[in-house]
C-alpha cells in the first residue's frame, strides 16, 4: 500500500496548477507542440485587502495556431476556492509513495481575436430583441430566420416614412377651381365639383366642361357611336343582355332628334357607362398595370385615372393605384350631376340606387350635400319613390354640431 505524504499548502510554490481543456483533451502526439505560459500579478499592485489571500493567475496555451486562456479569479473561473480546497496526488513508482500536493484548477477556453470593424454597431447601444434577432440570423433554426427577415422587411426606416408621406400629400393636393361668373371655390377635401351657386337656371350651377373635360370629348364620338345609331329594338336587347347600366338605358330612350343634341348626349351616356364602372370597382381590380379596359380610349382613361384614383410610390417598390374615400365620394358627385343634366335635373334615384348597390338613405345624403331637394312620392303596392330636383336659388345643407344631452344628474 502506497504511503502518503502531504505537503505544505501554505507554501505557493509548491500549489501545483492543474489545467482542463473545455472542448476536449489533447492528444499525445500533440503534446509535444503544446505552449504554456503563466502569469501572476506582481505583489506591489494588489489591493491590501488580497495580500494575504491567493495570487491571480492567467494561464495561456496555444496549439496548432490556437489559443486558449483561463484565469483562478473573475466570472471565468470555474472552481472557486472560497468553499473547497483541491489537492493533487502524485505517485512515485520508485519509492512507492504519493505526494498530495494543493492545487489550482483552471479551465482554458478558446480565445478569438475581435477584429476591430468600422461597419460594427456596438452591441451596447442595441435592444434586447436586436440582439436576440442577430443571434436567431446566425445560429438560428431557419423558422426562426424567416421570421427574423420578415420582420425586417416589414420594418420602415425614417426616410422611407418621410418620402412616402411627401408622395402621398403632392399627389393628393387639387387645383382650386374658378367658376366663370362669382362662382364658389371648392375646397381640397370637398366633395362637391366645382359650382356657381349664384346661378339664374339650374344648368348653369355645374358647367359640363367641369365634369366632362372638352379635351376628351372627340375621343368619345366614335367610341359613343353605337348609341347614336341605336334603335328600340337594339336598346331592349342591350337590356335583355344587361350590357349596359340601367341608368344608361333609361337615357338611351330619351334621345334627341337633332344630331348635334344627340351627339353630345351620346357623348355624356358613355362617359356615365364609364364612371359607374369605375365607381364599382373594387380595390384589388385597381392593382394592375392597366386595370381600365381596353377597348376604353386612352385619353378618357388617363383623365379618370388622373381625377378619381391616387397611386402611392414607396421606395423599391412598385407604384399601387387607389381610390380613397374623398375621391370616390368626388366620382359619385360627377356621376349624380351627369345624370341630372341628361334627366333635366328631375332624377329618378331608383335605377342609380340599383345600379351603384347603395343605400337610399346614403345616396339621398349626397344628393342633398349637392344642392338638390329630394321629393318623396306614393307609388302603388305602398313603395316610395324618390327623386333628386336641381333648382335655384341653390342651397346648400347647413352643417350643424352634435347636440348634447341633457343630463339629468
């Protein structure tokens, strides 16, 4: 049985410094290539309160162009001494007995240089969720890297919001229209078209030229054409077949005789057939790159792009057409007063009402909101008809605020 001898632990010379790999062990033929270095801090520059107490070590090793380092001391140092003490036995085959020398353990970690980076943010001025998505990028599962683009993607920086919201507020600014005589200006946000509200008859309160620009309206003589030729038989066959609105329809049968009356007619039925199609479009119909039809003529499409749709251009994106809602309560206003200039401003709501799919009490709103009366009648099986009257002296509604109510407490 082999004798035991213990040394003096209090000696510091005689600790003996037993080293650990964390990745592994080395291996023999390795060994021989191995370099240790020790360094301990010097007596005159430790604190007065650690003279007596054990000396700081840093320990490096460097094999096959890699370093590692450990420390007895600090948050690195996996085996505290405070609590424990670990001793080393060695055995000598010779006299058959085992020194027990106190001893240091250290763990050597890999050590890598950090390579100073001008691009680098430092990691101190990030989040916690900006550094959790750059360690998701890096070692991350690819579920997790997916989201982490994606949220990214999503992101939009200042400059982005900045000339997104320059883009949107140009396109969106109108030109402020003169009537010819006295006429009101309308405001940017107005619904209501540029008007007289002075006017001595109701078809001077909305000029034509304002609803149908005079620059469009060649291009709509051939293209109106087969309302001009029509007969009875064609209209109630177009009926029939639905191929056209019924407000148009109704139109059609009130054709005038003379050809330069009838043209001009033809013209404006058209150009209605047009904006109701328009007005019943829907968002995504305005998402490609031409999503009037074709047969249309290109100056009338670019003239309803222009006045009734918005498109927003992002950086890097492509540009997306849009009606809002200012815009397409503008649309309705030009297609109810169309419709007033061909019905001798008497309209009968009732096929619009089908055409548009809109509730009567929104539509009577805003026909008041343009200076009509609307007039109820009785018509058989109990039904109520109504009719949009354009006269003068035009009114407009008085807007008036909500009033409170009384409380009783």
């Amino acid at each position: 049985m082999p004798v035991f001898e213990v040394c003096n632990e209090e000696d510091p010379e005689k600790t003996i410094k037993a080293i650990r790999f964390s990745n592994g062990t080395i291996k023999e033929k390795d060994k021989v290539h191995l370099s240790l270095k020790c360094y301990t801090q010097k007596k005159e520059t430790m604190p007065k309160s650690r003279l007596k107490g054990k000396e700081q070590h840093i320990l490096t090793a460097q094999i096959d162009s890699m370093t590692y380092v450990g420390k007895n001391f600090g948050d690195t140092n996996r085996f505290p001494t405070d609590l424990c003490n670990y001793y080393i036995g060695v055995f000598n085959k010779n006299s058959g007995k085992v020194k027990v020398l106190p001893a240091e353990l250290i763990q050597l970690d890999p050590w890598v240089e950090d390579k100073p980076n001008v691009d680098e943010v430092d990691a101190g001025l990030k989040s916690f969720r900006e550094k959790r998505d750059a360690l998701s990028k890096e070692f991350g599962s690819g579920r997790s890297q997916r989201a982490v683009n994606k949220r990214d993607k999503n992101k939009l920086d200042d400059d982005m919001i900045l000339t997104t919201t320059k883009t949107v507020v140009e396109s969106s600014q109108v030109n402020i229209a003169e009537a010819e005589s006295a006429g009101s200006l309308i405001s940017v946000i107005s619904h209501v078209p540029p008007h007289n509200k002075d006017a001595e008859k109701p078809d001077d309160v909305y000029k034509l030229k304002d609803i149908i620009p005079p620059e469009i309206l060649p291009s709509l003589t051939t293209f109106s054409e087969v309302f001009f030729k029509c007969s009875l038989s064609d209209i109630n066959i177009w009926r029939a077949e639905k191929k056209y609105y019924l407000t148009v329809l109704d139109n059609l049968d009130r054709l005038s005789i003379r050809e330069d009356t009838r043209l001009l007619q033809c013209q404006c039925i058209m150009y209605l057939q047009c904006l109701i199609a328009v007005y019943k479009m829907k968002a995504q119909d305005f998402r490609g790159k031409s999503p009037l039809p074709q047969a249309w003529p290109i100056p009338v499409k670019e003239h309803i792009m222009n006045m009734f749709t918005l498109e927003i251009k992002e950086p890097g994106r492509k540009g997306k057409r849009c009606v809002p809602s200012r815009m397409k309560d503008l649309l309705l206003s030009h297609i109810i007063i169309l419709c007033l200039k061909l019905c001798q401003f008497n309209l009968p709501l009732a096929t619009l009402l089908s055409d548009l799919h809109m509730a009567q009490k929104r539509l009577n709103l805003h026909v008041t909101s343009l200076g009509c009366t609307v007039k109820k009648t009785k018509i058989n099986a109990g039904h109520d008809s109504y009719n949009a009257i354009l006269s003068v002296p035009l009114k407009f509604p008085e807007v008036r605020g909500k009033v409170e109510k009384k409380r009783i407490f």
